[in-house]
C-alpha cells in the first residue's frame, strides 16, 4: 500500500491535463488507483437508470476521479506546496514545503 500525502478536506489545484488550474475540496481518496475526487472538476454526464433514489432517471453530472499526480495541495494562503511529514513529540504531522 503507498502512502499518499492528499487527505479528504484538503484544497488542492489541477496541475496538469484537462482542467488545469482549476482548484476544488478534495470529497474522497480513492487509495487502491492513486485518485481523488475533487469537487467541481473533471465533471462528467453519467446516464443514470431509474432506481428508488432517482425514479425518474435521465443524466446526471458527477465528478469522475482524477490522478493524484495531476493535483497539487494548496496552503491556506492558496499557495501550490509539496507536503512532508516529521516527528513533533510523539505525533507524526504534516508540513509545508513551499514551492520557488
């Protein structure tokens, strides 16, 4: 299993492919393929069948997951950043490594 350095509640920005420069919340981590789900990107029209949930069917837009390579986290100034983890203590925690 690798350890990925992207975190649900996160706020990250597409760095490359389609919908660079977009900057969403990060919704889920999908751990097994390498992805996120970035609210408000990469969205997609699903066609949906009726079912209990939606009766009525039709298309319904959804994010679809994108790369984990292709996203870079942001700090809360909305600066791009890389992340490390050190020992504070006896709690491992996440850190800023600033970019340029």
């Amino acid at each position: 299993m690798t350890k990925l350095k992207i975190k649900s509640g996160d706020t990250v920005k597409v760095i490359a492919g389609d919908h660079k420069g977009s900057e969403g919340k990060v919704m889920k981590v999908l751990i097994d393929k390498n992805k996120a789900i970035v609210e408000g990107v990469n969205m997609v029209k699903k066609h949906m069948k009726p079912s209990a949930q939606s009766p009525q069917g039709g298309i319904v837009e959804k994010e679809a997951a994108i790369h984990i390579s292709n996203l870079s986290l942001l700090t809360a100034k909305g600066e791009e950043t890389r992340v490390g983890y050190r020992m504070e203590g006896d709690k491992k925690v996440r850190f800023s490594k600033k970019i340029k």
